[in-house]
C-alpha cells in the first residue's frame, strides 16, 4: 500500500522519504512568475519574492494526469488532498483514480476537508495504520471516520493572502485587522474557513488554542497532534510544551509548512491539527 498526497501535505522531505509517500506538487504563482512545489522549491527565495509582490499570489492544483503517473505501479493507493472547497486538488485526483482504475489499480482519494498540517496527520495515521498490519479496506473505513472528528486552527500574523484568493471573506478580513487581534481560524467540518477565537498577545493566543484542544481530548487520551509553522519555531514549541503539560500522552510532531502552506499561512503563521 502507498500514500499519494498533494503537496500540501506538510510532511517533511526527510519523512516523505522514509515513509515513501509521493508527493504530487502544486504550482505557485506571482504574476507570471511560476514555482513547481517540489524538492526543487528555493523556499526562502521564494518567501522573499512573496513579501516584495503586492498583488495577489494563487495557485493551481495538480493535473489528472501528474495524479495519474503517482497512481500506477502502486496495487493499492491512499490519495490525500486539499480541501474540496478550497482546491481543484481533489477533483483532480478523483479523475485520476478513474484513469488509473481502468489500468488495474485501487485508489482511495481522501478530501482532507482541511490542509497543511492536518494532512501530513492523515498520513501520520495511514503509516501507523499499514504498520499495524490492517487491511486496505480497513485502513480506508478508519480514515474516512478519522476525517470526520478531525480538528483544524490556525493563528496567522496577516490575512492578506487569504482574503485576496477569496479564502477569507475580505470583509471580515478588514474587521479583524482593524480591531488589531490575532484571530484562531480553522476547518468547519465541511472543508471551509471558520472563525473560532481571538486573542491580543502570544500568551492569550496559545492559552486558548490549548483549551480548544481540551474541549476535544481528555487529559489522559493518547493521540497525535501537528503543528506546522512557516518560521515561528518560537510559538510553535511554546504551544508544544503548554500541550505536553495538560496531556500525558500526547505525540506531537513539529513541522516547517511546504511552499503551498506557506503562501497562504504567510510568514508567523501556525497551524494544528489533530
């Protein structure tokens, strides 16, 4: 069994190794400039690039086709991508499936119904799943319930790239910004973007993302926890150790955000999933 993912799926380069997950870039845009979401991303240049250019980024999801070659040759494939609502990923990928089912193989194609780091947790799970010995069938029914009560927030610095590539109502974008708080965003449940909390400083941001995760988990439940950051290593570990000090038998992994997840979750931004 194989894992397919788009790559905004925030697993990193050493881990896509190791666990042999392919990942099918996306392809970012500034202006006519255009950036292949690989391994052979400048990620620094191109964060640089990113803060100079003031109209708005986008970006465009894999082709069938690019889907398609990630299929063949597997047996069986786990497809993890973007949110529905917020890409073409998804479709793409289910277009693909059917190609690649005419040639033999068995794909299950994953609506995240979120991103970034609460991808690279759905293949964190489907890893532990393989390695526990289940079955394909087994491993699709637990994931697709997985999905369900998987929980999403993010905390980003500036909502510029949100609202400009339509993520973000542009209204509530300006509100927000005006009342100078640093809004705790996510997932609804049904792959769109949600406003949960807000808070003023860094100690209020962190306490109430830690809550939002007590309203969901018990203190001494076992299970895993993501934290993706695009160069806020700072508040991520902070968010780390206020989450191992509640619970007991948490994992929590820490990860740097990719080229896509970056574009949107712009520079500070963090994001948790589990």
């Amino acid at each position: 069994m194989k894992i397919v993912a788009d790559s905004c799926c925030d697993i990193t380069s050493q881990e896509e190794k190791e666990f042999d997950i392919k990942l099918v870039p996306l392809t970012l845009y500034l202006g006519e400039e255009s950036f292949v979401d690989d391994d052979t991303l400048d990620l620094e240049d191109f964060k640089e690039k990113m803060a100079l250019y003031k109209d708005c980024s986008r970006s465009a999801c894999p082709s069938p086709g690019e889907y398609k070659q990630a299929f063949l040759n597997n047996g069986q494939t786990f497809c993890i991508t973007l949110s529905s609502n917020l890409s073409g990923s998804y479709n793409s990928a289910v277009l693909a499936k059917e190609m690649a089912e005419e040639e033999g193989e068995q794909v299950e194609v994953i609506d995240s119904k979120s991103a970034a780091a609460a991808e690279a947790l759905l293949a964190y799970e489907i890893v532990d799943q393989i390695k526990a010995g289940l079955s394909y069938e087994e491993i699709k029914d637990y994931i697709l319930e997985f999905v369900k009560n998987m929980k999403t927030y993010f905390v980003l610095e500036n909502l510029d790239n949100l609202m400009k590539n339509g993520r973000l109502n542009k209204v509530a974008g300006k509100i927000i910004t005006a009342l100078h708080v640093s809004p705790i965003m996510g997932a609804d449940g049904d792959g769109n973007i949600k406003l949960y909390n807000y808070g003023r400083t860094k100690k209020q941001i962190l306490q109430k993302m830690v809550n939002m995760v007590k309203e969901c988990k018990q203190a001494g439940e076992t299970f895993k926890l993501v934290i993706a950051h695009n160069n806020n290593s700072e508040m991520a570990e902070s968010l780390q150790s206020a989450l191992n000090e509640v619970f007991n038998s948490i994992v929590i992994k820490l990860v740097p955000t990719r080229g896509i997840s970056s574009m949107y979750a712009d520079n500070k931004g963090l994001i948790i999933a589990f």
